[in-house]
C-alpha cells in the first residue's frame, strides 16, 4: 500500500494559519485490505479539526477508514507559533488478505511562516477540488436531514369549549 499526501498550500500562516491535508491510500485494492485505522499525532503549536470524510473518530483521533480511501483534514493554528518545518506523523494499521497485520508510519512536513512571507504560497487545485466536493456532499446530506411537519389542533370539550368555538381559527 502507499501512502501519498498533500497539503492545499506550499506554505502555512504561522499565526491564525490554515491549510488542508488529504491523505490517500493507493497501491492495492480496497478490498484486499480491512480494518484501516489511521492516528494522526500532530506537533506542539499546530491543532487540526476532525475529518471532513465523516469517517468515525474515537476522541483520542484514531479513525477507521470503513468506506474511503482517503482523509481531508483542517490543520490550523491559533497561537503564534515558532516558524520553520513541523512535522504531522501518520501512523496507518490494517489486515491485509495475505499478511495479517501491516503498520506504516510516515512524516509530513508542513512550513509555517509569517504573514509577509505569504506571498510565495502554490495552491495545490486538485486539495481544493476535493474539498469542495466534500463540502458539498455534507450540505447536500443537512438539507436531506430536514423533516417539516405540521401540526394540526386538537379540539377539546371543556367548561372553555364556548371560548373556543367564538374565536377559533379554522387552517
């Protein structure tokens, strides 16, 4: 299997930075391999969001890539952080058919400079596409989620019932 990264910008903001990664897995057939978990340790000063997959995610952020061959994450920071090179470590498990158990462990370098520095930063098209894609399908399935329903009211004998038959409102 391998493991192929990319980040959306060549370069992060070291302060209120933010970036995407997209991690993919390529090289063998899905179906030649079961149970990927993937845990992604990140380094002092950078934070990330949970993935923007819907993949499951236990709090600790170790998640079972069940249904995709890949993960888009939000990388981010808030506090001014040191610049330089920081490296993401990805570690990846899964049963593969042949072998019981395989492990990979990779780093991924992301530079953090500042504000002014910016102006060299290359967009990564292919990160951006897949993240439009992805949030579209997640708007897509929140309009799906959404149930209207009327009420209709209920008429009730009582020592009102007199009240309510002068100013009732018929729909």
């Amino acid at each position: 299997m391998i493991l192929e990264y990319r980040l959306a910008k060549s370069i992060m903001e070291n302060e209120d930075g933010l970036n995407h990664l997209w991690i993919r897995l390529s090289g063998t057939d899905p179906y030649d391999r079961k149970r990927v978990q993937m845990n992604i340790n990140m380094p002092d000063g950078l934070l990330r969001l949970p993935n923007l997959n819907g993949c499951s995610e236990d709090p600790a952020g170790k998640m079972e890539l069940a249904q995709s061959d890949d993960i888009l994450l939000e990388v981010y920071t808030e506090d001014q952080v040191a610049c330089g090179v920081y490296m993401i470590s990805v570690d990846i498990s899964y049963l593969d058919v042949r072998n019981p158990l395989r492990m990979m462990l990779i780093a991924i370098p992301v530079r953090l400079v500042t504000e002014d520095e910016m102006d060299g930063v290359v967009i990564d098209d292919e990160v951006v596409n897949r993240l439009k894609q992805l949030k579209g399908k997640a708007a897509s399935n929140e309009t799906d989620e959404i149930n209207v329903f009327g009420i209709r009211p209920i008429s009730v004998k009582n020592e009102f019932s007199f009240l309510e038959q002068k100013y009732r409102i018929d729909y």
